[in-house]
C-alpha cells in the first residue's frame, strides 16, 4: 500500500470511534485490518486518496491518557 509503505507490517495505534465502516466504497481496496476492526484502512486503486479508522498522530500512551480524562470528565 502507497498509504502504510515504509511502516512496519503490524504496529500499535490508538482506535477511539463508535461509528465504523464495515464495507469498502467501489474503487477502493482494504490495506489494513486489526482484531476489533476488519476495515483500518482503504486506499483508491488509482488515486491518491486514503481513509483510516484509527489515529496515526496518536501513540498508544497518548491516546490512554485521553481516554482516561474523558473516562474522569464524563458522567456514569
């Protein structure tokens, strides 16, 4: 993939959504998958044009400690 060249072939990031695509838009192809989520990535077949479901500006211990605020800020 054009989108994930350069990076290695598994890695860790930080996923935070309730809404999820869950089928490929035409002309577009999966390149990355995980565990909780089938669809992480797509990239067009001859374009330049990409969506991710996670968060590729957030490390692991960034993303925990947002979630642990907004765990704190919000009501039960």
């Amino acid at each position: 993939s054009r989108l994930l060249k350069g990076l290695p072939e598994s890695f860790h990031s930080f996923a935070w959504h309730f809404d999820e695509v869950t089928r490929v838009p035409a002309g577009f192809r999966a390149v990355a998958r995980s565990e909780r989520c089938p669809i992480q990535a797509i990239e067009h077949a001859s374009r330049p044009a990409y969506g991710v479901q996670f968060h590729p500006e957030r490390e692991a211990e960034a993303g925990e400690r947002s979630l642990r605020e907004r765990m704190r800020r919000e009501p039960e």
